[in-house]
C-alpha cells in the first residue's frame, strides 16, 4: 500500500471563468515533506492549446501558452501547523486572463485540438539527482459571459419572451408506385442569441401526417408520427477547425443527443401529446378520403459541452440535427438549427478560509461550484525510441486525468 501523498491539492471551482480567479487550497502532511527533503512548494497556473495535423506521414503541431503563473505558497521553517497535527493547509488564489479561449477536445483520424488548464503543486528537492515532486490538477475554464448570464436568468423564470419555429415538408410515398402522403415537422425554441450552458432550455418538436387517399375502411395508415422520444434524432453537432503548421481542416462530429430524445439517457420532464387520428372525407367522394394524425413532444435540455469559439489555431461551432424517419427510402424529415453556445457565467470570486487544518474537511471546504463541463477525451502524443526508431504513440486520455510530461509541462 503506497503512503499518502505530502501534497494534495483541492480546487474550489468546478467550472473557472476567464477574467476571474481559481481558488483553492493545497493541504501540506510536513512530517512527509521533510522525510521527503522537500525545502518549498510552489503552485502553477498553466494553460496551452495544442493541435496536430497528419498528411503523408508527416505531422504538423502547434503549440500556444495561454497562461504561465509561479507563486511559492511555502519553505521551511516558514509556517508550522497546529500543535498536535503534521497538516498545514494553504489557500491560494490565482488570477486568470480575461481573454482565453475555453477548455476544449477534439480527435479526429487527421488531427487534434486540445485546450487544457491545470493548477500544479511542486515540491522542491533541492540536488541534482532529485526529482521534484508534482502534483496536478486538471481545470475547465470558460469565458466570462455577461449576455448570456442575464439569458440564464430569464430562462431560469421561465422563459416569456419570443420563440423560433423552422418547420419542414414533404411529400413521401412507400415504393415508386402509388399515392403521395405528407408530413410536417415544427420544431420550436427560445428566440436568443445566445444559448448558455447548465441551464434548462424547453423546446418542442410537433410531426404532422396525412395518409394518401385512402378509403375509410382501410386498416393501414401510413404514415404515423412517432409515439415514442426515441424515434426523433435531437442531436448537438459540432463542426471544428483546425490549423497547424502548413495545414489546416475541417470536420464534423456528433456531440450526443438531448432532451430524453433519441439515445437521451438523462431524466428530463418529457411530455408527449398525440390525440386520435382523424378523419378527413374527400369533397367529391365521402367514401373515400385521408387520415390525419399528429404528435407533439415537449421538453427541455441541458448544455454542457465547451461554448462556441474561435481561436488562432483552431474554431468550434455546433447545430441542432433533427430527424424523423417514416420508413422506406428517403423518406425523413431533418432541419439542421445553427446555435451559438455561451457560458452564461461571470466570475464569482468567493473568500477561503485563510485556516483550515485536518484532511477531512478540506475538499468540502472549498465545493463552490455546482456544474462541471462535460469534456469528452484529449490527445496525448507520446514520443519514444524503439530500436533506434522513433515512435509516436497516439493515447486518448481523460481530460481529468493527471498531466502527462508530454502535455508541455515546463
């Protein structure tokens, strides 16, 4: 069993916004540290953007510094802890730039784009033949978002203000013989410019249907509207940019489905209303006529991916796809609704306590943020020599996990 580490570090964010602070404590075991010859400890703020491009066997990469912050939190014989205990726990505070571009992860076969923030506690060794001692710890950062932020309140009220409808039509038959059927779809949303993340926004998505001319008697009324969330594609999509070296690219990825529709796993206050079909005889021939048949299905959904951004060597942007299939060939419904996606948060720089002591209480100490970004996996590239041969391994790592010395860790 591995002894517990001398230097842990809590962040009280979830979620840090550019222009504001990361807050935090570093709890210090100094018995550890002096078995350990540790003399100070630092704490960095670091942040990088990283792309590569593949072509031909060649790779292009660039690397950007973002932030590059040192304080020195501790040295011996500096500060003690409370009698009877070997914990001493130091806050910090450290100030972020107001322009940076938000934590980010893209992999695609041709190329990658990462944006990663991390806060690292190092003890110093002094002594050329001793490794420093690190500790990191991986942080979502997202722009400051003034507009978005009073957005999100509104939302948060329930939203009274205008709505968006895109609606869709068309004409569809089984086979290629035999009478045409039409269908409709309206999907409707908030009319802002903006959408802002961990915030609930409603929308709702109504299919209309009539059949071909058919007589009443007739037992199949094709085509119906779903009767179930899970026969409507309600996907946010994401189109990425990215630049490196001589080349740059595009392309485009699903980011996951929505609102309880689709493959949604998450809980969401899903209603569906579809009343009876009804009848609608023909003007010259009352035995003959059209079905008419509708559903409505009415929700709300959650953001929780990076905003929308552009930076020097890379851009994200994302749309709603929506689809509705009846069977057979071609025959689908699908609008595709562009959306700018915003943080919908302003820096909000709470106070930590400047004494806290004792392992249990530290994390809960500094819990202020209620969120966290979902960021899907970044890219390690990993150089080694193998025979005599370079070797680039490509490793899909968390963006959560600890910070690899390939991750531009000087």
């Amino acid at each position: 069993m591995s002894p517990p580490s001398s230097v842990i570090v809590y962040v009280g964010q979830k979620v840090c916004v550019a222009g504001g602070v990361v807050q935090g404590i570093v709890e210090l075991n100094l018995r550890q540290l002096q078995e350990e010859q540790v003399e100070e400890v630092h704490v960095k703020l670091r942040g990088f953007a990283q792309t590569s491009i593949m072509r031909r066997d060649q790779t292009d990469r660039e690397n950007i510094d973002l932030v590059r912050f040192n304080t020195s939190i501790w040295s011996r014989g500096a500060a003690y802890p409370r009698p009877g205990s070997h914990f001493l726990t130091v806050p910090f505070q450290l100030s972020l730039p107001p322009d940076l571009p938000p934590s980010f992860s893209h992999h695609h076969v041709a190329g990658d784009a990462t944006v990663r923030y991390y806060i690292e506690a190092v003890g110093v060794r002094p002594g050329a033949f001793r490794l420093n001692k690190r500790i990191d710890h991986p942080l979502a950062v997202v722009p400051s978002d003034p507009k978005g932020c009073r957005i999100k309140t509104e939302l948060q009220g329930g939203w009274q203000g205008p709505w968006n409808t895109v609606s869709q039509v068309k004409r569809i038959r089984k086979g290629i013989w035999g009478g045409y059927a039409d269908v409709k779809m309206e999907v409707v949303y908030p009319m802002i410019p903006i959408y802002p993340l961990f915030t609930n926004i409603p929308f709702s998505i109504s299919i209309f249907t009539t059949s071909k001319s058919m007589k009443r008697t007739d037992s199949k009324h094709w085509p119906r509207p779903p009767r179930a969330a899970k026969e409507i594609d309600f996907e946010l999509r994401r189109k990425v940019y990215v630049r490196a070296g001589r080349w740059d690219q595009y392309s485009s990825e699903r980011v996951g489905s929505l609102g309880g529709m689709g493959d949604c796993l998450e809980h969401t206050d899903l209603h569906i209303e579809a009343p009876e079909r009804q009848w609608s005889p023909a003007a010259d021939d009352k035995s003959m006529g059209r079905w008419k048949q509708d559903a409505t299905f009415t929700s709300s959904f959650q953001l929780k991916c990076p905003p929308t951004f552009k930076f020097a060597t890379m851009s994200n942007e994302y749309h709603l796809h929506v689809r509705v299939d009846f069977g057979g060939l071609f025959n689908s419904l699908a609008v595709d609704i562009p959306m700018t996606i915003a943080s919908g948060i302003v820096p909000t720089n709470l106070p930590i306590e400047t004494e806290l002591t004792g392992s249990t209480s530290s994390a809960d100490a500094v819990s202020l943020s209620p969120e966290i970004l979902d960021l899907p996996p970044y890219v390690a590239h990993l150089v080694k020599y193998n025979l005599l041969k370079l070797v680039v391994s490509i490793l899909p790592r968390s963006y959560w996990s600890s910070v690899l010395p390939a991750d531009h860790k000087a």
